[in-house]
C-alpha cells in the first residue's frame, strides 16, 4: 500500500502530466474555453502571469523565443523557481533542509515580491510593447 505522501505525489503527477497534455494539444489563444485573466478583464492592464498559458503551449512545441516573449519573467524566474521548489520539498526527510531554510526566508519573499511588481510595472509601459513589437 502507498504511503499517503505518495499517494498525494502520484495524484499530483497525474494532474500536471493530463495539463500538460492539454497545453500541449490545445493552443489556449485559439480556445475561449481555457481561463481568462481577471485582472486583464477588469483594467486592460497585464498581470506579472498574463501569456503563461500561450508561453507553456508554445514551450511544449519547442518554441522557446516565441514562449520567451510572451512572458519572459514567467519563464526566467518563476518556471525555475517553482521546478526548484517542487523537487526541493518533496525531498526525503532530513534531506535539502538548508535549502529549505533559505527558501522559505523572508529576504528571498520580499526580493520574489519586488521582482514581481517591477516586471508588472514594466510589462505595462510603452517601452516594453514598443521592445517586445520590434522584436
């Protein structure tokens, strides 16, 4: 019998695998079905995340400066991050616990929130749709 932490890692697996999938075969800039960003419909404004949908579907394509210009805050630092993540606390126990430490400090949530907003910020400035329309 799996023990429940595996069991919780293999539905998980099962999950990312069947989205995965789904981006793979379905372009979400050609289906109205996939999720929408709320920000976007409020303000007209970008969200840090907006285009990491069109970004994952053109990286399982092996499109990588088409994703890399969609979003490439989405791909540099947060994909990275977030793989990191994963692997790190899912990692026996006893294992990775220094990088759990500094993970999880305050000085690394601040430095991701600032980044963040900085990328927000700039994403919705006309230097960067004239940069990324010059492109």
């Amino acid at each position: 019998m799996m023990k429940p932490k595996h069991k919780k890692l293999a539905w998980m697996g099962a999950v990312a695998t069947t989205l995965l999938i789904i981006y793979m075969i379905f372009d979400p800039s050609q289906y109205a079905w996939f999720p929408k960003c709320l920000i976007r419909l409020a303000t007209g404004y970008d969200c840090p995340a907006c285009g990491t949908q069109r970004m994952l579907h053109h990286i399982l394509h092996g499109e990588f400066l088409d994703a890399l210009l969609l979003n490439p805050y989405m791909l540099i630092v947060v994909l990275p991050i977030s793989i990191i993540l994963i692997i790190g606390f899912n990692l026996p126990k006893g294992r990775g616990e220094r990088f759990k430490r500094i993970v999880v400090h305050p000085i690394c949530a601040i430095l991701l929130f600032l980044l963040t907003l900085g990328w927000w910020i700039l994403r919705n400035t006309h230097f960067w749709h004239s940069f990324i329309h010059n492109f």
